[in-house]
C-alpha cells in the first residue's frame, strides 16, 4: 500500500514529498510500493552507454526515473494528477497563466518555452526552469504534467543529492 499522503508536495531539486533524489530503487520501493510498470529508457547520449528505468504508478499519476549512471538512484520525477502540490497549489489542470504566476512567486525563472505542437496534439508547449531542474508541459493552456529534476553543480553535470 502506498503512504501517497507522504508523497504530495513538489519540490525542485529536492523530490516529491518523502521521495528525494538519490534515493535508490529499494529505499523508494519502501515509500511508493511496487510499480505498475517498469519501462528500459536507452539514455539521451548514444556515445555512452547509460541506461534509465522509469517506474510508473498509473493510479496515482506520477513517473519516477533511476539512472545507472548514477548507481540507479532517482534522478526524475513527474507528476501529472491534481493531487500533487506545488508551493501548496494543485498545478495540474490549472490554467497557463495561473501557473506563470504562480512559478514567478516561487522566484522560478524561466529558461525556455517551446511550442510541442504536432498533428496528434495542436496545442502543446512546454515550459522550463533550468536554473530550478523543472519543466510543466501545457495541452490547450492547461497543464498537464510537471517534470523535477535534482540540482546540478556549476560544472553542469554532477548531480547533487538533498540532504
């Protein structure tokens, strides 16, 4: 049985509630419980061979993402249902503009905005904090599933776990 209450709050850098970057697939089993489905990513850079396992939790809506790079410790999350929180806020399904708001508040500053759109989805943008590791995908200016990821060093490349 998953402690969902005990995985709500989104917080850039540092996890999803309990859950925290770093944390190693047996210590998030501990808390999230057994996956629905556990899916092989080959990595972004082909030149090296790193592999990724997204975990999947379909009744709650949220992914989570362990790199062997990193001795398969969580290095992404993302949710994509109302009930998870950021800055105490359901950002799922809240309107564009609420959430610029509402990342502007939080002193989240944006990197980068694309526009997704294809034949299947017309009216999809996504939207990024490099400086915060985040990112919120938008379908009809509405989101639909914000991405976090943990804090990077200076150099760009080492991660840094929470405390």
């Amino acid at each position: 049985m998953i402690m969902i209450k005990d995985i709500k709050e989104i917080i850039p850098g540092i996890g999803l509630g309990s859950l925290k970057f770093g944390m190693t697939r047996d210590e998030v089993k501990k808390i999230a419980g057994k996956p629905d489905e556990i899916e092989n990513v080959p990595g972004f850079d082909e030149e090296v061979n790193d592999e990724l396992e997204s975990w999947h939790y379909d009744e709650y809506e949220f992914s989570l993402v362990f790199d062997a790079d990193y001795d398969w410790r969580l290095v992404s999350i993302a949710v994509s249902d109302p009930y998870f929180l950021f800055e105490g806020k359901s950002i799922i399904g809240m309107p564009k503009n609420d959430v610029l708001d509402l990342l502007k508040k939080a002193n989240v500053e944006i990197s980068n905005v694309e526009d997704l759109s294809d034949e299947d989805t017309p009216d999809l943008e996504l939207i990024e904090s490099d400086e915060a590791g985040l990112m919120v995908w938008f379908e009809n200016d509405e989101a639909i599933e914000m991405q976090i990821l943990p804090d990077v060093e200076n150099d760009g490349e080492t991660l840094i776990w929470p405390a």
